[in-house]
C-alpha cells in the first residue's frame, strides 16, 4: 500500500510541475507578445563600382567645362595644312624645236613624246581657323578657308619615252625636259580642279575637323556649323 501511495504522490508532483512550467511559458508568451521590437534602418552603400563610374561621370563634365573655344582652336590650328584630297593622273608630255642653219638653208627638228605619273593634293589651312564655342546655347561655329591645290608632284620614276628624235645640231637639253615638266604641272592642276579636287577637300576637310571636335565634345548636346573665310 505504502508503495502504491509513493508512486501516486511522484505522479502527482510531476503533474503540477508541468502544469507550472506550462503557465510561466504563457506568461512570458503573452508579455513578449505585446513588445514590438523595431529593426534598425540599414541604408545600403554604393558598391565600388558604382562610386567609381560617378566619378568618371564627375570627370567628364568638368572635363567638358574646360573645353573652350581656344582650347579647340589650338588643337585645330596645330594641323598645320591638312591634306584632305589626292588627285592621280597620268599625262603625255610632247617637245618640238625646230632649227634653221642659215649657210645650208636646212631645217632640223628634235622632238620627243613622254608620260609621267604624278599626284595633285588638295587641302586646307588649318592655322586660319577660327572657332567660336557658346556654351548655353549649346553650339559652336568653326570658320575654315577655301581648300587649295598644291602643285602638282611628278613621280620622275614614272617617265616613259615613246618617240625621241634628235636634228643635227639641235640636241635636247635637260631644260627642254623641265621646261615640259612645269607645263604638265600646270596642266595637271587645272585638270584635278575641273574634276572637283577643291570641292572633296572641303568636304573631306569637314568631317576631319567634326571627328576631332567630337573627341572633345559630346556633339550629341551641341551643334557644330561651318563657315567659309574669305
């Protein structure tokens, strides 16, 4: 009987502690339940990378501040004469002398028939320059001089002799040859301009000079003109 009693009064004991341990677990529950805890605000910080392009970004429009007309002007002018167009050609020379030997009465006649291979080069005179840059409305003019030919550069290599016929007494000199040279220079460049030497170089000489002040300025914002000088 002893031992049947024991063991009830041991079941009874753990039966109260639980129901005691249940009770302080829902107090405690329902306290903390009633306490709303608030988390810290966490303001996230820009990556490397992202610090990094801002300040390229930074760079480049202080950059694009300093970027004044003179600034473009000078680049511009350093140029020098900027060659823009080639004209090649090939043209046929002739030279005729015809002596007369008064004690004979005769007549003699040197000639000879010739080609060379040369170039005319056309460009413009990037030291005229003007280049003015207003930067609240946004554009900038830049005023160029006509484009001009040089003369003509005759490739000496080149020469072919076709015919040579010498008179007696009547040789050809080496000033015959250059005296026919400046005339196919001549003719030359009047040719390479009829055929619109001038007219390419300009044009070409346009697009230099955007693609050069477009690596200094983002010409999407600005607008670029041209104007001729007298």
């Amino acid at each position: 009987m002893k031992t049947e009693k024991s063991k009830t009064k041991g079941i009874l004991l753990i039966l109260l502690s639980l129901v005691l341990l249940a009770a302080i677990a829902y107090v405690v529950a329902t306290s903390l339940s009633g306490q709303k805890t608030e988390l810290p605000t966490i303001t996230p910080r820009p990556t490397a990378e992202v610090v990094i392009r801002e300040k390229e970004v930074e760079k480049i429009v202080e950059t694009e501040k300093r970027i004044t007309s003179d600034v473009i002007q000078d680049g511009l002018r350093e140029m020098g004469f900027l060659l823009t167009e080639e004209y090649y050609f090939t043209e046929v020379v002739s030279f005729s002398s015809i002596k007369k030997f008064l004690i004979e009465w005769k007549f003699t006649e040197s000639s000879f028939l010739a080609s060379y291979d040369g170039v005319v080069s056309a460009g413009i005179d990037c030291s005229r320059i003007t280049v003015e840059k207003d930067d609240e409305k946004k554009e900038i003019v830049i005023g160029i001089p006509e484009a001009q030919a040089r003369p003509a550069d005759i490739d000496p290599n080149s020469l072919i002799v076709y015919s040579e016929k010498e008179g007696t007494g009547n040789h050809i000199s080496i000033q015959d040859y250059n005296n026919s040279l400046i005339e196919l220079e001549n003719a030359a460049e009047e040719k390479a301009v009829e055929r619109g030497v001038l007219d390419r170089a300009n044009a070409n000489a346009e697009k230099m000079i955007r693609s050069f002040v477009g690596s200094l300025v983002d010409l999407s914002e600005y607008s670029l003109t041209f104007e001729r000088l007298p």
